[in-house]
C-alpha cells in the first residue's frame, strides 16, 4: 500500500515535469509566430483624467510580427474608445500605435509578456467638435495561454499616456488604464 | 535576417507617418474647462432692477394680487382669505440646458430662492448655473428644460355648502421632498389655440422653454469667459389663481401663485394659464465690452431698451392681453365642466354646471353672423395668436432716472437702437403700445 502511495506520487512528480517541459516547448514556439488578435474590456480613465470622464467598454485589434531576437516582438496595436462625461463632454479615441514584447524568462505554464510602445492617438471631442491626433505612449503587461495549436487567450493590462502639455494653454495629458481579454491567433507566415 | 530588417523599417515609416500631423487643441484641458458661463436672473430689468415696487412682503394679504380669472364669489363667501399671503419664495428645478438644440449642459439644478430684493437672483447679480461648453459657432436660441416651477404659500379650500373653509396648505414633491407649494409648470400651456390643434396632446410650451440671444452669441474657445445671461420675469410678475377640482365629491378650490397672465389673458374657470413666461437671453465676453451711458430728458423715470435692430413693435403689444382675448369675440366660448366622479354631490354639479354652460355657449354663438363657423373659429384664434406670439423682452433694458440718465453695462459690440417708453410699468404688467425712438438716426457704436 505504502508503495503504490509512493509510486503515484511519483508518478504525478514526472507527469507534472513532463507537461511543464511541453509548455516551455510549446510557449516558445507559438511566441515566434506572427499573431492578429482581438480584445474587448474595460476602459477606464484615470488620474486627472478621471475626474473628467467615466469608464467604458472598449474594443481594439492587434497584429504583432516576429523580431531576429526570440523574446522580442513588435505589435501594432489600435482600438475604439469611448467616454461619456458627468456632463454632456464626451470623448472617442481610436489609439494606434507600435509597441515592443518582452516575454519574461518566467518558467510558468502561462506566458508573461512586458510591452511598451508608442503612436498616436485620434480624439474627436463633444460637444466642442474638436478633431485630432495626439502623440501617445504605452506600458502594459499581458499573460497568455494557448487554447490550441491556433488560438492563445490572454489577460491585458495596458496604461495609455496621451501627451498634450506641450501645446499652448494645456494644463495635463490625458491619463486611461485599457483592462481587457483578448483572443489571438498564430499564422504560419 | 534582411527581411526581416525591412520588416522593421516598414514598421517604423508607419510609426513616424503616424507621429505627423499632432493637433493643436488641448483637449484635456479643454475638457476641464469652462469657458461658458450661464447666468440665470429673474428680473425683467438687464440693469438696475426696480426695488420700490416689489411686493413680495408676506404680510401683504394676497386678495389684491389675485388674477381676475379667480372666481370672486368664491372668495368673498370664504371667511379665511385674509389668510392668503404672497409667496415667501420660489423654487424651480432645471434638467437641461442646450443652445441651438445642442446639448450643453444635462446637470441637474435645483434653486429654492426667497423672493427677496436683495437675493443675487432678484438683485442683477444673477445666479450661475452648470453647463460645459458648446462648440465654436454661432447660437441665436437657448433652451431651458424646466421640470417644475413651484411658488409656496399655496392653500386648499374645501367647500362646506354654503362657504369654503381653510381646509391645509398644498404640497408638491420638488427635489425627493414634499414641499409646500404649488407647480404652475403642468398649466403653461395655451388656452384654446394649443388645445383646438391635432398636435394638442404633444404639444409643451416650457419643456424646453425656448429663449431667444437677441443679438446672437458668437461662442469662440479663443475667449477665456463667454457670459450668456438668461432673464426670466419673475420679480413683480406674479399673481394668485384658482384652481378647482373635486376630492371625493367635494367641491374644492386651491389658491396659488404663478406668472402674470398679462399677455395671455386668463379667464375664469380655465386652468391652462397660457405661455405666460417671458424670458430673453443675451451674451457678452468679458473684456470686449462696452458702456452705452446717455442722458435723455424725454425718458425721465421710464423704462429705456437698447436693441441690435429697429423691430420695437415686438418689444410690445398694441394693446393689453385682456383687451386682446376679448377681442376675439364669439368664438371665445364658454369652458365645458368636467365630470368629476361617482359622487351624488360632484356628479349634480356637474349637470348644473353643463346646463349653464350650454346657455353661455349658445349665448356667445348667437353673437356670430358668418356663414363658416369652423373657419371663422380658427381665423379668430389664429389673430389672437399672431398678436400675442412675438412679444419678446428687450436684451437691455432699464429705467432712466428723474433726470433722464441711464446706463448699460457689458454691451455686446454692435449697432443699437434706444426706445423709451412712455408710460412707467405697472406691477405685473409688461408693455403696451408703441415704444419711443430716441436715437434711431443714430445708432450707438460700442467699440
């Protein structure tokens, strides 16, 4: 009895070790592959900025393509936001911008990737009816699994500056956390 | 490796093609700013409000200010209407507010205001609302959504038979809260003219209460503070009225207080009170204004206007609201009674009462001669309408002292006209006939 205790923990040792062998496998080979996503979730203003807008839902569209170095990628990364104010102020923002992946040397069954970025980010502004592009940057993290040999499904959390003191008369930026699901697929380019 | 460096390349063409072309608005500081800035009064006057003539001392008994549509046979059989006061105040609670349409503001607003002289409201200041701001352009009409406008100091009487008794105090729910008072916002509508037309049951005169920028607003955000200032006739314009209903089978009558009819003429037994809220609005930018001071011995101790244009005739009406609906003649016909419910009381009433009124009706039809009474009954109501539809306030208006001296102040730049008018006003009364030219050869410039 005490050996056949024994001998399934053993077992399941080695079963465990196995799979996460796998997974490591398997996590870098589907990080290398070119990837088109989409996510939808909470978007929310924040700092001064949330004085002045309440959250939303915001959806976005994501295309990331392979880099020379194996734990670098680069992502193109735009979605659609929009905020409604107390008042009758209302914001749509469509962000496009260019960011960099970092996955973490973390042997984890999950992926972990850091990401920065920058680009610019369309505003259109009610009832004022002003219409422009600002510059923007971007930190944000995200962890993923595979959900097949196609399909991964990630959790995001993304920070979005979008820089406006260095116009005339301006007093602050604008300040937004993108929280989202996303779901992304592997191509064989 | 190479292709993969011209992978990254073309990501960084589309990177920097992005980067051009910023805009120039902050427009995060732009949404932390107002820039707009409403200021509602309720004076008639844009400068100095008349104080002498403000009767708003609760211990004055109101019977004096009551409307003539208020039944007086009613009254004098009552032992209690010395208890009628004038109000003590006035609340009214503002949903919405949007220029040309546009929404600017959807801030809730509730004002309770003394009706006191030296309240910012009744003293010129004004009172500033909460609103953001529009967009660059051009605005000729503010709309004012108005829930409810409440005077206090309403009373209900309960018929004994013979007399009305003092029976309580009537109460309106204003902000969550029973309050005493009376709404006069439900009856803004117009007698006959609204009811008779196929849109009757759509058909609302204070939701929005529609009030035009003489003048124009030019709202550019170049401007640190735009002022539009909103004038509501308020101070010396208000009057007491009946209102008669049924409470199971009981005869009863609530006394309460809203604006003048002046311009619409209330009649007895009617419980629409006609669009009797005359508003203006007027807007400046602070810093590019300018000072009309005159003196005009002609216009000693009347009321002077200054206007962008020489259309005085609807600053007035020829002649008063009164005379106006009488005008109207046999097509002004009596009001039906409504049944009023299974009460042996309230229903014999109610046939005593349509009795009477089928012999005014037939007494007022006797009166016409034509041969096409349907279309002589709207011809009638529709003169009516046309001579009472366009009366408006004047943007700046005062009253010149003993000596003929006035002054307006914050003067939007432009060509105006001044006109005085002869007669002082009245209490509770607007203007009637003709207003006076003083410079219409010479149009005062404000730089």
């Amino acid at each position: 009895m005490r050996n056949r205790l024994l001998l399934s923990v053993l077992a399941l040792m080695f079963i465990f070790a196995a799979m996460d062998l796998s997974a490591a496998v398997s996590r870098k080979k589907y990080f290398n592959k070119p990837q088109l996503g989409i996510w939808y979730g909470p978007v929310t203003p924040i700092l001064k900025t949330g004085e002045l807008l309440e959250p939303d839902m915001g959806v976005g569209l994501f295309f990331r393509y392979n880099l020379p170095f194996d734990s670098v990628k680069l992502g193109l990364d735009t979605s659609y936001q929009e905020y409604k104010s107390k008042g009758v102020n209302g914001l749509t923002m469509f962000p496009v911008y260019m960011n960099a992946l970092y996955l973490l040397p973390i042997d984890l069954p999950v992926r972990l990737q850091g990401k920065a970025g920058a680009g610019m980010c369309k505003l259109y502004m009610e009832p004022d009816g002003i219409n422009q592009w600002d510059p923007m940057l971007m930190v944000g993290a995200e962890v993923s699994f595979p959900a097949g040999k196609l399909a991964n499904i990630a959790l995001r959390v993304d920070y979005l500056f979008i820089y406006e003191e260095y116009m005339n008369g301006a007093t602050q930026n604008g300040h937004f956390i993108n929280a989202a699901i996303s779901l992304y697929f592997n191509f064989n380019l | 490796m190479n292709i993969n460096k011209y992978k990254i390349l073309l990501f960084s063409a589309f990177a920097m093609l992005l980067f051009a072309g910023c805009g120039a608005e902050p427009i995060f500081t732009e949404l932390s700013t107002n820039r707009l800035k409403i200021v509602i009064k309720g004076t008639l006057e844009s400068e100095d409000p008349v104080t002498d003539t403000f009767d708003f001392t609760p211990a004055v008994p109101a019977a004096s200010y009551a409307d003539d549509s208020v039944d007086d046979e009613k009254i004098t059989d009552q032992e209690s209407i010395d208890n009628d006061f004038m109000p003590s105040k006035f609340m009214f609670d503002i949903s919405e507010i949007k220029l040309n349409g546009k929404a600017i503001g959807n801030y809730r607003q509730v004002l309770t205001i003394p009706l006191n002289d030296s309240e910012p409201f009744f003293d010129g200041k004004g009172i500033t609302l909460k609103n953001d701001d529009p967009g660059n352009g051009s605005y000729n009409t503010v709309q004012l959504y108005i829930r409810k406008m409440i005077f206090d100091g309403a009373r209900i009487y309960r018929s004994t038979g013979t007399v009305l008794d003092f029976e309580e105090l009537a109460q309106v729910i204003f902000h969550e809260d029973d309050v005493y008072g009376f709404n006069f916002n439900n009856l803004q509508v117009n007698s006959y003219w609204d009811s008779l037309h196929d849109n009757a049951s759509s058909t609302i005169r204070i939701y929005p209460l529609e009030i035009p920028i003489i003048g124009g607003m030019n709202y550019d955000r170049s401007n640190d503070e735009t002022i539009l200032e909103i004038r509501i006739v308020i101070k010396n314009f208000i009057k007491m009225y009946e209102y008669d209903y049924y409470d199971e089978g009981i005869f009863k009558v609530c006394h309460f207080y809203g604006l003048s009819d002046w311009l619409r003429d209330v009649r007895a037994d009617e419980s629409d009170m006609g669009r009797n809220i005359h508003a203006v609005a007027r807007a400046y930018v602070p810093g590019k204004t300018g000072t009309i001071t005159r003196t005009d011995v002609s216009a000693a101790n009347c009321y002077v206007m200054a206007i962008p244009d020489t259309n005085e005739e609807l600053y007035s009406i020829t002649s008063s609201g009164s005379a106006l609906r009488t005008s109207v003649g046999w097509a002004d016909l009596p009001v039906a009674p409504v049944y009023s419910g299974a009460h042996i009381e309230s229903v014999l009433d109610y046939y005593c009462n349509y009795e009477e009124y089928k012999y005014s009706w037939n007494d007022k039809y006797d009166d016409y001669t034509g041969s096409d009474p349907f279309t002589d009954y709207i011809a009638a109501w529709e003169t009516y309408e046309g001579s009472v539809e366009n009366f408006r306030i004047a943007p700046y208006l005062t009253v010149a002292d003993g000596s003929g001296n006035y002054i307006f102040n914050n003067v939007q730049p432009g060509t105006y006209y001044i006109y005085y008018h002869s007669a002082p006003l009245n209490n509770r009364e607007l203007f009637v006939g003709s207003w006076n030219s003083i410079n219409s050869e010479t149009p005062v410039t404000v730089p």
